[in-house]
C-alpha cells in the first residue's frame, strides 16, 4: 500500500480515474466496484450547471484511493479493515457526533444557542476515520465546522455543549462559541471563523514538532497535524501559501480537504478553474489523493498513510475526501439551492449506515451492540445539554481575563499602577 | 538600503538607570520605574526654573562628537549602532531561551534588510532564522501557530507595510486568540519591522501601521527610538507573555549610541523622559524625537522650557508618566509620524481629555502627518511630515 504513495510513485504512473454507477452504493465497501473519480458519477446532478465541461478528458497521475486498497483484495474471503474494538470506536465516534449535532439543532431552535452554527451532519466519516488515528499530543486544526473534530478528538461532549451554551464551563469559559473551540488538553488548535486561516496555524504547529525534533534535540517528536478545510478554503490564497511552505521544510502535516461541493450557496464548480483539488498537491511537490469520504473504512486507510508518511518525516500530503453535508451550511441557511436528487444521493451513502452495514455483515458487531451504543450515546449527549444548562453563564468579572497572558498589557493608569491592579479589574468593570 | 542619518546624537545617557527589569513570571507587579534619561547633546540644563542663557546651536541634531579627551575604553558600555543593538538583544534571546526563533523574509542567509539578523543564521541554523517565502499572511499564521504550542518567534516583516497582507492573522489569531479560547493558549510573539517615512522610498513603503493596529485588542505595540531603548524594548518584547508588535524606524537604524554592557530590558508599558520641562509637555515617539529635539533647541534658544515624552508604549500608552507630565506644565503639544486621521496622537488627544481633561490650561495640539499618501518627490515628501520649524510655531502658539 505505500507504494502508491511514495513520491516517486504518484508521479509517474498513471492511474485511470474510475467511474461508477450511483447504484453500486449500498455496499460502498465492497472494492469492485470503486469509488467513482466523483465528478463523474452524477453527470447530471454536478454538470447541470456547467454543461461546457468535458470532465472525460481529464487524467490525472493520482491516485485515487479505491485503486490501492483494492489491491489488498483477495478473491476468496474479503480481508477485514478493522478490528472489532476498532469497529465500534469508529462507530461510537461517528454516532457521537451525528447524535451531537441533531441536538445541536434542537437547542438552537429552542433559543438555547445562538449566532452562526455549522452542523456536520454526513461528513462524519473524515473526522472519525482521520482522527481516531492520532495521539493526544497530535494537533488538530479545524473550521468553523468544528464540533464533531472536538469530541473526536476527545474534547468532552459536555465541554462543547456548554461552549454552545455561552457557559463558563466551556472548554473556551464560554468566550469562543460555536467557532472557536480549543482544547490544550487535547491539541485542539481551534475552531477559526474566516476559512484559511487556520492552515497557517496548523502550519505553526507542524513546523514546532519539527523544530521540536531538530533544534530542541527532542529526538522522538513525531507530532503530526491535520488542517481540516473545505472545499470553499481551496482557492484561497493561504491554502497555496502553505502548500508551498509545508513541502519545502517538510512539515508533518496532512491536509485535509472536506468537499461537499457547497460553500454556503456556491457550487464548487462555479467557484473553482480546476475543480479536482487533489491533484495541487503534487503542483508543489506533494502527494495528492482523492477519497470517498462518505466511507469512515476508506478514509481511514488513506489517513494512515498520509499521518504515516507526516511522522516518518516525509512531508506533507494533501487528501480530497468527497462528502457532503446532509444539513444547511449553518442553521441560518435555508439550503434552497442544492437539487434534492443530489440530497438523496448523498443521503443514501451515509457513513454510519455504511459502517453499521459492514460491521454487521462481516460479523464484527451485532445489531444489538451497535443499538447498545445508540442508547450510550443519546444518554452521553442528554447528559451533555443537562450539564450545560445547569451550567453557570460567565460572570462579569470574567471579562477582562484572558485578554491578555499577562494583564500588563492594559498598561499603567493615571495613577501609577498597573490597571490590572485596579480592583475594578477583577471584577470585569474597569475602564480599559 | 542604508539610511543616512548619522547626524542625529543620542549620546550617552547621563544616568543609565535601566528600567526595574521586568520578570513576567513574578506575580507581584513591580511599582513603578525609574526613568532612564537620555539628553540629546552633551550639553546639561539643570535649571528648570526658566531660560538659562544658551549658546545658540545651529544643527541641533547633529551628532556631538564624544569629547576629545575621553577614549572608548574608559567609559563604561560599548557604542554601536541602532540595528546593532537590535541584532545584539535578539541574539541575547535566542543564547538565552532555545525557543526563541525568527522567521521573514531574507532574515536568514541575507542577514536581514536592515541588517537586524546578520550573521544569526550562521549561529543558529536555517530552521531557528527562517528564510520565508514572500507569504505574509500565511508566515506570520505560521508564527502564531508556533507560538501556541510552545515555541517563541519574532517574526519580522521586511517593511511594516507588508504586514497589511498579514492583517488577518494578526488581528484574529494573534490578537484575539488567546481570548477566543478562553486562555488555553499564549501567542508570544514579537512582531517587529521598519516602517515610516523615509528618504523618497514611496507611498507604499513609507505607511505607519501603528495606527491600523492600535483597535486591536489584545495586543501591545512599543516603538523604539535610540539604540537603548531598540535593545532594551526587543528583549522585553521576547521575553513578553503578550504578542508584541515592535515598531523600528528605516531612518533610524543607524544611530549611534553608548549603551551598558551588562543585561537590561526597557520595560514595555513605560513611556521615556528625555528631556525634562515646565512649560510645555511635548508627546513623540520614534523619529518624530529627533524633530522634537532639534525643535527643543530653538526653543531653548528662545527661551522656552519643553518637556519632551518619547511614549514608546503606543498600546497601551502610560498614563502615569504623560498625566505627571500634564500636571505639571498644563500644556499638551503631540508631534507623530502618524496621519492625522485615526492615529496614535488622536488616540493619545482622547486619552488625555478623558483622564486630564482638568490640568489642561489649552486644547491639546496635535501635529501629524498629512493625510496624504506619501509622494515621492523630495520636496513634497517634506511637507507631509512634520518639521522642526512647525514644532516650534506651534509651541510658541501653545505658550501664549
């Protein structure tokens, strides 16, 4: 399998971009019938509005991830993926943030948060199959979308709630919200609202565990990084910037591109030249792979290779993983623009049925093991949205606290004291 | 390019009490600090009470040679020039704490454009003076993505103009950040480059992004002036907890000045008597000094007694020693670089009327640069910044 990632490799020979029908995907793991290269699998849905373009022609010289694995194949019996422990962590993970995020949208209804929301609903499988393969002191950079890549990455489903909520309690005191969520226990890096800006950032933390290792002599840091973005994020101008620096210096990141064709209401085929995203990461001297993402199993193969290749030192790799999200971009958004055909399509791969389906049929997990966690999760979420609401809001005091690491730097007052000693201060009333 | 502008004497200072240096990690805040002071020429005027009789001197800026009879080795310290203590407090730093870095543009094997990090990447290595590409944006969010897990980077831009393409990251990451979540990480970054007015280099290399800055929360900015205080505010800045934007000056890499040998920082909230006075509080920072002087000398000459303030915080100005200041002459002449529109000297107008608005015996007098890009022609150049000759008039307007 690492044969088609090594850098010689994707270079040089050429893979045929396969194509399938929409109905082979009720079993999406069943590797004869690969994923399709996703811009042709539904001429019309995806083409409809750019009729001129003849996406047939296009070739490309990565791989697409469905080719490898498929080599892993035998004929006889279906190798497993997984391991049963494996399998249910997976589904767990997945199961926790759909079930997080349909309360989300309830409390949202019912007044109980406010302001922007991103639901994450349908890409599950990139968080649960990138993230689950990291250790505590990997980093993980996200979007605004972030809420599922929280509690993936270990973030406590009542930590996040009570951010939702505005409460003290949050795992930012209830100052980030929706966008913002970080966790240093976790290596979280956030949670950022204006896409881009976060891959320079996971960029930074690359390039620590690099310094980590080569400057700090700290010989046995292999932190990786994952930048998780969207479609949207791809043309612009951070992304290409550090592209370009994460393969010049080697950085041990991945970045992780989550396209589900919509930046709010613009087609990813209106917006972009070239709308195979994969194939710039080899424009600056890195692998590129494109992924089902509605496959938690298939994206889990490939985020080993990719976080594989970040820790051995090799470089970066850039992963398109095609998904879609089921909901609106945000809860403000009337989603009106999206052909419902499309909906469905994605609709019927969704991840965890997928999964559910292949821990069933291949005998790892049994429907009543799998109902078991349903039932963990909904109480793990119920629990969640108890303790945020008995939660205390911020007091006022808390207003002046984390503007700075050292509060110096409100200055010296009138008086000749520093204003952080200003007894308002700690109570959240001074004038700065 | 070099700035020629060797004639400016920021000689010795007379009494070189650093500042208390600051230890961030103490929880006990030091009180206040003793001033360092430092005269422009070699010539002393003690007698505060009014005009002592001075022999008229024709360039007051220029540099008064060390008298003849002292040699080098006598004094104590060692002279050089400004860029010279700024690469020398950043070597300090980075000999000091291992995870103290830089990253820019042509900061490693071209040694810097101003020459700040010559000679560093030999030291220290390609990875701990990183070479950027011309990324702004993307570099400087490198940078704070370093800081928060662990590491410290000065991050320099070529021109602090250039840093408008990395506004995104300093205002939302570098700036907000910490705040956004809820103090799990620190951003100590410094983030420093010259910028101003300096000898026809154009209008987009000559912007003061000072006052773009200064709305965001969060951060702290400090301007240096003598090589004193460059070395003295990039040590405190490193070993600040906060992201510090370090405002340099193109013109003023080459002054000359003896500083002390031993370990001293310059403390990032104070301001700087340089000149104290009765009649007139005069507010500067950065190049804007030395107009400020030149212009103390025909004021001197003339009679009048000014008591020039180099703030040097910009963000957050010290309240304390501008109030003290405004107490005692009653009169608020501020002289900037800055355009009048938004600048450091408006905030500074607001600041003052808020908290002193009772000392004052006249309206604050706010002189900046006209709200005019900066034209390349060297006459016109002249005419958007602010002249001695303009400081005096409106002093004598202001002591009426």
């Amino acid at each position: 399998m690492s044969t088609a990632f090594s850098a010689a490799n994707f270079s040089t020979q050429s893979f045929p971009l396969n194509h399938t029908s929409t109905t082979t995907h009720d079993s999406p793991l069943v590797f004869a019938k690969p994923t399709s290269q996703f811009l042709r699998s539904t001429p019309k849905l995806r083409l409809s509005s750019f009729s001129k373009l003849n996406l047939s022609r296009r070739s490309g010289t990565v791989v697409a991830v469905s080719d490898v694995v498929k080599q892993k194949k035998s004929k006889s019996t279906p190798t497993l993926l997984i391991t049963k422990e494996e399998g249910l962590e997976l589904y767990e993970d997945m199961v926790l943030g759909r079930a997080f995020e349909d309360m989300c949208a309830q409390m949202y209804y019912r007044g109980k948060m406010f302001g922007f929301v991103h639901l994450y609903n349908g890409q599950e499988a990139v968080s649960t199959g990138f993230i689950k393969l990291l250790k505590q002191q990997d980093s993980v950079v996200s979007t605004y979308r972030d809420h599922v890549h929280a509690l993936s990455k270990g973030v406590p489903a009542r930590a996040v709630m009570s951010e939702l909520f505005g409460k003290t309690t949050g795992c930012c005191r209830g100052q980030g919200g929706s966008m913002h969520m970080f966790s240093r226990e976790h290596n979280l890096l956030g949670g950022f609202a204006f896409i881009g800006e976060g891959i320079p950032i996971a960029t930074g933390a690359a390039f620590t565990s690099k310094y980590k290792r080569e400057v700090l002599k700290e010989a046995d840091c292999d932190h990786v990084t994952l930048a998780f973005f969207g479609d949207g994020t791809c043309n612009n101008g951070q992304f290409f910037e550090c592209l370009n620096m994460a393969s010049l210096w080697k950085l041990p990141i991945v970045f992780v591109v989550e396209n589900n064709l919509w930046a709010i209401g613009m087609s990813h085929l209106r917006a972009t030249s070239d709308p195979q995203i994969y194939k710039k990461g080899p424009a600056f001297g890195m692998p590129g792979i494109h992924v089902d993402g509605m496959d938690v199993l298939k994206v889990r193969e490939v985020a080993k290779e990719a976080i594989g290749r970040a820790r051995r030192g090799e470089g970066p790799t850039l992963v398109e993983c095609e998904t879609y999200r089921f909901r609106g971009h945000s809860l403000a958004d009337p989603d009106e623009l999206r052909d419902p055909a499309e909906k469905a399509h994605y609709a019927a791969r969704d991840p965890i049925t997928a999964l559910k389906k292949y821990l069933t049929e291949n005998n790892l997990a049994s429907e009543s093991e799998l109902k078991a966690i349903d039932k963990k999760i909904d109480e793990v979420v119920e629990d969640a949205v108890e303790f945020a609401d008995e939660s205390p809001v911020p007091p006022r005091s808390q207003l002046l606290e984390n503007v700075f690491a050292d509060p110096k730097g409100f200055g010296i007052g009138s008086d000749g004291r520093y204003r952080c000693e200003d007894p308002k201060f700690t109570q959240g009333t001074a004038h700065v | 390019m070099a700035a020629i502008f060797q004639g400016v004497g920021a000689a010795a200072p007379l009494s070189s009490s650093p500042s208390n240096s600051f230890d961030s990690n103490k929880s006990v805040f030091s009180p206040p600090r003793s001033f360092s002071v430092v005269r422009s020429d070699g010539i002393v005027n003690l007698n505060p009470k009014g005009r002592s009789a001075q022999r008229l001197i024709s360039n007051a800026v220029a540099t008064k040679a060390d008298s003849p009879a002292a040699s080098s080795s006598s004094k104590p310290g060692h002279e050089l020039l400004l860029f010279e203590a700024l690469q020398e407090g950043l070597e300090e730093e980075m000999e000091r704490d291992p995870r103290v870095c830089v990253m820019g543009e042509d900061v490693g094997h071209y040694g810097g454009s101003y020459k700040v990090t010559k000679g560093l990447a030999k030291r220290f290595g390609d990875l701990r003076v990183l070479d950027t590409p011309i990324a702004e944006n993307s570099f400087t969010g490198m940078g704070i993505g370093a800081a928060m897990t662990g590491l410290r980077p000065v991050i320099e831009g070529m021109n602090m103009g250039f840093l408008l393409l990395a506004f995104n990251q300093i205002s939302n990451n570098c700036g907000m950040l910490h705040y956004t979540s809820g103090g799990q990480f620190t951003i100590p970054v410094v983030i420093r480059g010259p910028g101003g007015v300096g000898r026809q280099l154009g209008a987009e290399h000559s912007q003061r992004l000072e006052s773009y800055f200064q709305s965001i929360p969060g951060i702290q900015m400090v301007a240096c002036s003598t090589p004193y205080n460059a070395k003295g505010l990039m040590k405190a800045a490193i070993r600040s907890e906060n992201p510090v934007i370090l405002f340099e000056h193109v013109l003023l890499y080459n002054l000359k000045e003896r500083i002390p040998d031993e370990d001293y920082i310059c403390n990032l909230e104070e301001a700087e008597m340089v000149r104290p006075g009765e009649h007139v509080t005069i507010l500067t920072y950065s190049r804007m000094r030395y107009h400020v002087m030149q212009a103390a000398k025909t004021l001197v000459n003339k009679g009048y007694d000014p008591e020039v303030i180099d703030i040097r915080s910009l963000k957050p100005f010290d309240l304390h020693t501008i109030g003290n200041s405004v107490k005692k002459t009653h009169r608020v002449l501020i002289v900037e670089e800055c355009m009048r529109t938004g600048g450091i000297g408006a905030s500074l107008t607001a600041a003052i009327t808020e908290n002193f608005n009772d000392y004052l015996d006249a309206p604050i007098m706010c002189l900046s640069s006209q709200d005019v890009p900066t034209p390349y022609a060297g006459t016109l150049e002249e005419v958007t910044v602010v002249q001695p000759a303009q400081i005096v008039t409106a002093v004598e307007q202001l002591c009426q």
